[in-house]
C-alpha cells in the first residue's frame, strides 16, 4: 500500500511539473524564442534551457507510474 502511494504522490508531482513547464512555455508569446530554427513550445523549452528539467519530470512520473503499478500487482 506504500508503494502504491508513493508512486501515485510521485508521478502526480511529475506530471504537475511538466504541465508548469508546458504552460510557461505556451504563455510565452509576449517573450518568443526560436532555438536555430525551432520555434513552437519545443523551442521555447530550448531557448530558456529547461529541457532538462522537462526531461527530469518525465522521468520521475514514470518512476511514479512504475512504483504504482509494482504496488498494485505485487502479490502479499
């Protein structure tokens, strides 16, 4: 059962974290980038250098993801 919330508190802090960095990169036409040649919110992520965290979020939803489906399958 701890792993199973562990998982679901980890992967809900992923996907907030990618969600924040998704929608500063949509709110920022009043500051546009265009990362050689790359534009959009891709380019946006590029040009404030926020890949890494974007990539980092990710991860740590999936680990989320993995632990809570390990806590939901493991046999007792």
């Amino acid at each position: 059962m701890k792993k199973l919330i562990l998982g679901i508190a980890l992967m809900a802090l992923g996907v907030l974290g990618v969600i924040a960095l998704l929608v500063s990169a949509m709110l920022s036409p009043l500051n546009p980038w265009t990362y050689n040649g790359v534009s959009g919110w891709w380019g946006c992520l590029l040009g404030m250098e926020m890949t890494l965290p974007f990539y980092s979020f990710l991860v740590l939803s999936a680990v989320g993801l993995g632990l809570a489906l390990w806590g939901v399958f493991q046999k007792k």
